[in-house]
C-alpha cells in the first residue's frame, strides 16, 4: 500500500512538470541583426564626349594625333579635373563645307555629344566657293553641331579660319588674307546670331609669321606648339561649357 501511494506521488510530480513544461514560452533565440542585401551598381562614367568637325586643321594635319588642337584642349582639362574620353573626328584635308556634311551623314554617331566644335572653311576659300554657298552650308552644319549635343548650343563652339597666307604655301599673298576674313564674316555672325561661342584663331595663325617652330614645312598647315596657341582659349571656352 505504501509502495503504491509513493508510485502515484511521483506520477503526479512527472504529470505537472510536463504541463509546467508546456506551459513555458518557447525558446526565442537572441535576434541577429541581417546586413542589408545592396546590390552592386557600377559607378557612372564621368568622363564627357568630345565630337570635333572641321578639315586638316582639326585633323592635324602633319603632326601627331595628340598634337592635335582638340586633343590639346582636352589634356588641359583633364588636368582641372574635367575628362574627356578620346576625341572623336570628322574632319579629313581637303574637306569643304559640303564634304564635311556628308561625312557626318554618313557616320554612325552617338545620338548626343557634351562637346562639338567646328573648324570649317578654308577649302570653300581656296577653290573658289562662293561665299554665299558658303553661308548655307556653314548654317546647316551648325544647326547639325546643335543637334548633336542634344539642342545645347552652349555645348558647341566655332573657331574662325586660320590665314594660310602667311605660310611657305600662301606666299604672304594679301588676297588670301582678304578673302578668309570674308569667309570668317560670315561664320562669325552665323555663330553669333545662334548665341554660340565664337573663338577667334585667325589673328593667332597670323602672329605665327614672326614667330619660329610654328609653321610646318613648306605647306599652308601649322605645328603642334601653334596648336596648342590655338587650343588654349578654347580650354578655357570648354571649362564654361561644361559647369
């Protein structure tokens, strides 16, 4: 009888253990703060496209391609901070204002550009174009060079033409003088009455008569020391455009 009762003690003591057991919250262990799951967007480039149109002048003719003045311009910029990714070209010697426009229609550009420049003329002069030829193609191809940098005309910038006639190949002859100022009268009020940066290089070209190293050869084109006479006030022209 004694052993019975102490057996049923102890199944009471088993019963309400378990249900005290039961009864318990369930173990909840500490919570372990997750990291955030951010996915990887690679940065954006920064550095900025440079489209420059033009004839041998733009193209350098005779020097080498980093002698070139646009490429010129961008080296200075990049040294402000301000990068370019590699210079694109449409620009071949001989080039008049016709033969650039259908080089351009005939490329595959990137739909905008955050600089164009535009260095066109000195053939229409020296085969004889007339200059009111001249105006209308001048006129389109800026329009063109508004286009390309997404309607920005800020964005684009003219360069007169330079004087060959203070070259070997010019022989100092004044009519050649006479009628490149002609022909700059005109894109110079084209590019003026479209609110677009005009810089003017002709005066420069011409200082380049007194000066040593700075014609090449016996040809009517320039060296890389007067290109970079050519590229600095155009740096500076570029840093406006892109603040």
């Amino acid at each position: 009888m004694k052993r019975n009762f102490c057996t049923l003690i102890l199944g009471l003591v088993i019963i309400i253990s378990a249900f005290e057991g039961c009864s318990r919250s369930p173990f909840i262990p500490d919570k372990v703060p997750l990291t955030p799951i951010v996915p990887v967007v690679p940065p954006q480039s920064t550095e900025k496209t440079y489209l420059a149109l033009g004839d041998s002048y733009t193209i350098g003719e005779g020097v080498d391609a980093s002698q070139r003045y646009p490429t010129q311009a961008a080296a200075i910029l990049k040294s402000q901070g301000i990068i370019f990714s590699q210079v694109q070209y449409i620009a071949q010697t001989g080039w008049t204002t016709a033969n650039l426009a259908a080089a351009i229609a005939s490329q595959k550009l990137l739909s905008t550009y955050d600089i164009v420049t535009l260095l066109i003329g000195v053939n229409d002069q020296y085969q004889r174009g007339d200059t009111s030829g001249y105006r209308t193609n001048f006129t389109n191809l800026l329009n063109t060079a508004v286009v390309l940098t997404g309607y920005k005309p800020k964005h684009v910038v003219v360069l007169s033409i330079p004087d060959y006639g203070i070259t070997p190949f010019g022989a100092g002859n004044p009519t050649i003088g006479i009628q490149i100022d002609q022909f700059n009268a005109i894109n110079k009020s084209v590019t003026l009455a479209k609110d677009i940066a005009y810089i003017d290089i002709t005066g420069i070209s011409r200082a380049a008569a007194n000066g040593k190293g700075l014609i090449l050869g016996a040809g009517p084109h320039f060296t890389g020391t007067e290109y970079g006479f050519w590229a600095a006030p155009l740096a500076v022209q570029l840093a406006k455009a892109m603040k």
